[in-house]
C-alpha cells in the first residue's frame, strides 16, 4: 500500500482518538455528577476514587494515542 494512505489513515485515527479523549474529559468536566451517578450504580466509588480512575484512564488513553498514532504518523511524514 501506498504512503500517502498510511498518513491520511493515521491522521483520521490521530483525529477520532482525540475527538474521543475531549469528548471524555468535556464529559467530566461538565456532567461529572451525572457521570459518577451513572457509575454508582454498578461500583461503590468515593469521589477520590472516582477522579484518580477517570484521569488515569485519560492518560493511559493520551499514551496510546501519541504512541500508536502520532508517532507513526510523524515517521511517515519524516520518510
């Protein structure tokens, strides 16, 4: 396959995954209380709890995307 594929394939992913990870974090931010009701439902979190899950989800989520898309999207461009 060509490059030119591999870098516009990487750039919408690179696009998505982001647009998932501010949706997230706009979620949090904004309808936090829904989102933890939500939740407690199903698990007894306290509130610290609760934020040390979401902002380590958010930041493994960051990790993954900057080494499964950014970083192969940039080599491409360097080639």
């Amino acid at each position: 396959m060509e490059i030119d594929f591999w870098r516009q394939f990487l750039l919408y992913a690179l696009l998505i995954n982001y647009s998932i990870l501010l949706l997230w974090f706009l979620m949090i931010i904004f309808t936090r209380n829904w989102v933890k009701q939500l939740h407690g439902k199903w698990f007894q979190l306290s509130d610290v709890t609760f934020d040390a899950i979401h902002y380590g989800g958010m930041a493994f989520y960051k990790i993954g995307i900057l080494l499964f898309n950014l970083t192969p999207l940039l080599t491409l461009y360097l080639m």
